[in-house]
C-alpha cells in the first residue's frame, strides 16, 4: 500500500465528496419508499459507512493540510462543496427517521446539520466577499453554487418529518421549517439566474460543463419535496394552514423547473463526453443526487396531488438512479484501488 498516495489523496479530498453520502442516502430512501425495504436498509447501512469514512477523511485533512481547505472554502469555484456536508448529515438524519425509526438519533443529526449549515454557509460567503482577487464569472460560478439550495432543503426536510420530536413547540419548529424552505427558494432564484446568464452569455466549452450542473435540476427536486413534507406537518389548526395552498402550487413549479432541466443538462454531458473520455471523478456524484431525489419528489408529488400517472415517471427514474449509483460506485472502488497501490497517485479533477 503506496503511504505517500494516501497522504496525496487527503490532501486533494474533494470538498464536496460528501455528495457520495447525499446520493446514496436519497436512494436508500427512494428504495424504502418504493417497497424494497431490504434494499433500502442496505443503502442505510452502507451510508453510515460512507458518512463515518468521510467524517474520518475530512478530519485528517483538516488536521493536517489545514492551510489547503480554508483555502478551498475561500475559493469561488470549489467552496461551495463544503455545504454538501450539512446536506448529507440531514439525509442521513431523515434515513434514522424513515427507515430506522430512530427518531432521537435523527434529532441529533438535524441539530448537527444546522450547526454545520450555518458555519459553512456564512464562512463561504464572507469569505468569497471580502477575497480582494476573484475569478471571472465564467471560471468562477457553476452547478456546486446550488449548494446553497440543496443543504438547506435537507435540514428543512428533516425538520418536517421531526416537526413532533423537536426540542422546539409546534409552531416554532413549523416557522423554523418554514424559514428554511422559503429561504432556500431564494437561493434558487438568485444563483439559477446566474447560471442561466452564464451559460447563455459566455462560452461553455465540453469540458468547462461538469457534474455539478446536474444540481440545476437536483436543487429543484429536492425544493419540491422540501415543500411537500413541510406541507405534511403542517397541522390543519394551525396558523401556517394557509400556506398550504401557495406551498402546493410553489411544489408544483420547482417540480416543472426541475423537469426543463434534465433534457438540457442530458444534452450538455452528452456533448461533453463526445469529446472528452469518462472518467470518474468525485463530481460524478452530483449526477447520482439529482436522479434518486428527483425520483422521490415525482413520487411524493404524485401522492400528494392524486396524480397517479406521475408515478410511472417515478419509478423509471429511480431505476436509473441504481444504476447510474452502481456505475460511479464501481469507478470510485477502481479509482481507490488505483490510488492505494499504483506507484504514482493518479490526479483527480476538481469538482
């Protein structure tokens, strides 16, 4: 086992490889929800190893290469991979509460979720703020900026499904819920509108598109099934009752944003890899979230709205999403392998 090749893969850990948990967390649910209880508990089990792993990874890399990760939370193109840890702390935290029935652990990983939600997300943005040299738009913004919107739409689902076991009374956890969600549908506007500029107005070449990009449509995904959870704990006495309705209709159009990504962003890695060879990086990732959560929210959707002919749609993606998990699993255990026993480590792209 090459000593030096682990030391270099700590070094270069990517900030946002905490989507691998996020992805095979979304899934483990998706499959417990899909009547495949075993499978789903598989997923549960393995995502604890996962989270335990990169817990361990991310530590060492702190401890020893600290200079190297302030310098990637300070960074415009990378920093925003760190709000992948909240978000796969608060999936996780929703899988103990779904699958595992293990609601005082779940509680602990909401508090945990936003301890992290908040130092992370406020240390990125002064950081990017007061940076005094900042890079161009086009080298600067991608997909990883919807980050934003997708760690704090966990915590809010999990805050919803534990609407009963806070520590908070029922209308405080509702409004802190609802805070969350509201806030996270801010974030969505202002950076997809961003994105959109960037993608229209600048030149993008194949392999300027990365994985991340699959976030434009995961961060809808999971805004729609943040809103549809948050609907479901709301009581029907209580004052937020009202929102019931405007939540609906707001479930309904991230859903469709959602949905007017995929043939874009299908399109974009296609052309991308005409001309640029697959090979794994811990961006790939990305890809794997956007299909499982996308899968969930059609199905709770559906449910939700007595629209029974969106469940087929569900279904065939959650399909997909297995089998898009299985191939990035197989060339992130290739990747490893390589990494632990080749002379010379191999270079792994940025997110």
């Amino acid at each position: 086992m090459n000593s030096q090749a682990i030391k270099q893969g700590i070094q270069t850990f990517s900030p946002a490889y905490f989507a691998l948990a996020m992805s095979t967390g979304i899934i483990a649910i998706a499959s417990f929800l899909y009547s495949f209880p075993l499978l789903g508990r598989f997923f549960f089990i393995l995502n604890n190893i996962e989270f335990g792993v990169l817990l361990i990874v991310l530590f060492f890399r702190v401890f020893m290469f600290f200079e190297k990760v302030t310098s990637d939370l300070s960074s415009h193109a990378d920093g925003s991979g760190f709000l992948t840890i909240p978000a796969a702390t608060a999936i996780l935290g929703t899988e103990y509460a779904v699958i595992g029935g293990n609601f005082k652990i779940a509680v602990l990983f909401w508090y945990l979720s936003l301890c992290f939600w908040l130092f992370l997300i406020y240390s990125f943005f002064i950081l990017v703020t007061i940076k005094k040299k900042k890079p161009s738009l086009e080298n600067g913004m991608n997909g990883s900026w919807l980050l934003f919107v997708v760690s704090v739409q966990a915590i809010s689902i999990l805050g919803s499904t534990l609407s009963a076991y806070l520590f908070f009374s029922t209308e405080v956890t509702i409004f802190i819920n609802t805070f969350l969600y509201l806030l996270g549908i801010l974030f969505y506007l202002v950076v997809i509108g961003i994105i959109f500029y960037r993608t229209t107005f600048f030149p993008m070449k194949p392999d300027e598109f990365k994985p991340s990009y699959w976030i434009d449509m995961g961060a809808a995904a999971i805004t729609t099934l943040s809103g549809i959870t948050l609907i479901r704990s709301i009581e029907p006495a209580s004052a937020f009752s009202e929102f019931i309705p405007l939540i609906k209709f707001l479930s309904i159009l991230f859903w469709i944003a959602g949905s007017w990504w995929i043939p874009v962003i299908c399109f974009l890695e296609i052309r991308r890899h005409l001309q640029i060879p697959v090979k794994y990086n811990s961006g790939y990732w990305c890809l794997v979230f956007p299909l499982g959560v996308y899968s969930v929210c059609t199905n709770q959707l559906s449910e939700i709205l007595n629209l029974n002919f969106l469940q087929s749609i569900s279904h065939g993606i959650i399909f997909l999403a297995w089998l898009v998990w299985l191939i990035v699993c197989i060339g992130m255990c290739v990747a490893i392998i390589k990494l632990l026993f080749s002379p010379s480590p191999p270079f792994h792209p940025k997110y």
